[in-house]
C-alpha cells in the first residue's frame, strides 16, 4: 500500500468520526454572561445560552450572595440561543466580588465573562470546567484578555465541524509539503480578512447563506478528491481556491465572535486573540492528521483499491447534508419573514 492510498484511509476514518461527533457544525457554542453596572447600586444581568447542548445538562449563573434579584427576568430565543435579562441590587459594588457558572463540565460549552463597571474598566474572562467561577480584580490584565478570547478562538475551529473538514479537504488535495503550508496559510490571510472586516462592522452577511456557502466549498473540495484529476486547476492552484473560500469562512468566523462581542478599548487586541486561536487549533488539527499520516505510512497493511473513494464520499455527503439542511433553513426563514 503507498503512502498516498493510507493517507487516503487515515482522512476516511477521521471523516467518518467528524461524522459520529456531530450532524451539526457548532453545535456548542459559548454561552455569555454579562453584568453591567447602572444606577446607583443596580447591575443589569444579560444570560445567553445555546440552545443545543448536551442532553440533560444545564448552565446556571452563580451570582454573588450579597447580590439580591430584582423584578422577573424578560426570557426570549435568538438566533441559536436563549437569552435572559434581570436585574440585581448589589450594594458593595461588583469589584472582589466572585461570579461562576453550574453545570460547564457537562454542558461541553465554555462561558464568557463579560463585566461592565460603572467607571468604564471593562473585565473579560473565560469561565471553564476546570475554573467555573472568577473573582473580578480591579483591573483586567492585557494577558488575560489575550488568553480568553485565544481560548475562545481554539474552542471555536475544534468544535467548527465544517470547518475541519474544509481543512482536512486541503490537505488531502494537496498532501505533505511546502504546498500545503502556502495553501493553509493563503486559508488563513483570506479569513482573516473577512473575520475583522466583519466584526468592525465594514460588511454584513445574513449568518445562514453564509453557512451553507461553507458547506458547499466543502463540497467542491470533496468532489475534486473524487476525481482525482492531478491537472485540474483546483489542484494546480490549491492556494488561491483556500484564499477565496478563506474569504467565505471568515465570515462564519465573525458570526460566533459578533455574537459575544469584543471589549471596548481592546477591539485589535481581542480580535488577534481570537483569530490566533483560531490559527493554533487549525495548525494542531493539521499536525494530528500529518503525524497519524507518518505513522500509518510504516503499517505493512494492503487496502483495496476503493478504499481511495472513502474520504471524498464522506466529506462530501457530509457537506452535502449540511448545505441542503442551511439552505432550507434560510428558505424556511425568508417564507416565515415575508
């Protein structure tokens, strides 16, 4: 068996788990809890949540105890979560004090933090299962603002389905070497570009044709494995292909980091931040396939022949399924609106 016929038989088996972990891409995403100072000694409180999580599990804010609810809280859906918002009455301010969240162990999504005080200092931290709760301090530290939405941004693109398989595709297209590095990082310059662009507010897409053009340049990806056509212009400039569709997936980059905002005065920081992120668990993803790749290589293992076809059939089912549920989403959605 050559090396290319068990790299082919590594992707099929990494496809066929993307496929058992999830039928959805992003299926937990963060929840956001917000806290902002108001009159006198009032804070109002805004909880969003996903809607899909994990069965039977349940993410519930730990406020304060000197802190005491006032009024009912106003409940309603938007988008893909549920969101809260009340207010409490917290006569010593909200500085020292400590806030957490119940229940992030087995809801498999992390919580984001977001203060607002009085003064204007904002405080932004990434609440996890193994550090479920946060004292505020009295000033935010640049490194810790920079680690939280770093961590954000590998949650991201690890929990981003789709996305892996867009970069599993490039790198199957174009194998181990100094092409696949120059295609990975055209990805990168390309999303990168529509990431800020959006999240500064330059341009605004509707999220659902957005998601289903991802799932369809993953499509395209996997249909070109399928031919297997080496003199293709897919294959001959596989690094322009990843900086057009890069363009495209940026987007739904920006979509998950809109909705949890970026803090005022920090916006270039936290914008990096994320995007680095998003950058480290990409480059790991890679590394893993490249590593399990080498390893396979040394296997004395013949594989039949149609064993080359498991990975395109995969990845392309799986993107198919996707953009045909995004776009009757999208269709469902603008009947409903007019």
């Amino acid at each position: 068996m050559n090396r290319f016929m068990r790299f082919l038989s590594l992707a099929g088996a990494l496809s066929l788990g993307l496929a058992f972990f999830t039928a959805e891409a992003h299926q937990f995403a963060p929840a956001l809890l917000e806290l902002r100072e108001s009159d006198g000694d009032h804070v109002i409180v805004h909880w969003k949540q996903p809607v899909v999580r994990v069965m039977g599990s349940q993410l519930r804010p730990v406020l304060p105890g000197n802190c005491s609810g006032v009024g009912s809280p106003r409940v309603h859906r938007k988008g893909t979560g549920m969101e809260a918002t009340w207010r409490i009455k917290c006569p010593e301010g909200l500085l020292g004090k400590t806030i957490g969240v119940e229940g992030i162990a087995d809801s498999m999504a992390d919580v984001l933090v977001r203060v607002n005080r009085k003064d204007g200092r904002p405080f932004r931290h990434v609440l996890t299962p193994d550090k479920p709760s946060v004292r505020i301090p009295e000033q935010e530290n640049r490194f810790s603002l920079l680690r939280s939405y770093g961590e954000l941004g590998v949650e991201h693109i690890l929990t981003g389905y789709d996305h892996l398989l867009f970069v599993l595709g490039l790198t199957l297209l174009v194998g181990y070497g100094r092409m696949l590095l120059w295609t990975i990082t055209a990805f990168t310059f390309g999303h990168t570009i529509t990431l800020a662009l959006a999240v500064l507010g330059f341009v605004n897409f509707s999220p659902g044709p957005i998601e289903a053009g991802i799932a369809f340049s993953i499509y395209v990806l996997a249909v070109e494995l399928a031919r297997q056509n080496p003199k293709t212009p897919l294959r001959t400039y596989p690094w322009l292909v990843a900086s057009l569709f890069g363009l495209l997936h940026g987007l739904g980059f920006a979509g998950a980091l809109t909705g949890i905002g970026l803090p005022e005065g920090e916006i270039p920081l936290a914008l990096f931040a994320f995007n680095l992120g998003i950058e480290l668990g990409q480059l790991a993803f890679v590394g893993v396939v490249l590593l399990l790749w080498a390893f396979l290589t040394r296997l004395p293992v013949a594989w039949p022949r149609p064993v080359e076809l498991i990975p395109a059939y995969t990845i392309g089912s799986l993107a198919a399924f996707w953009f045909l549920e995004r776009t009757w989403s999208v269709f469902t959605a603008t009947s409903q609106g007019g």
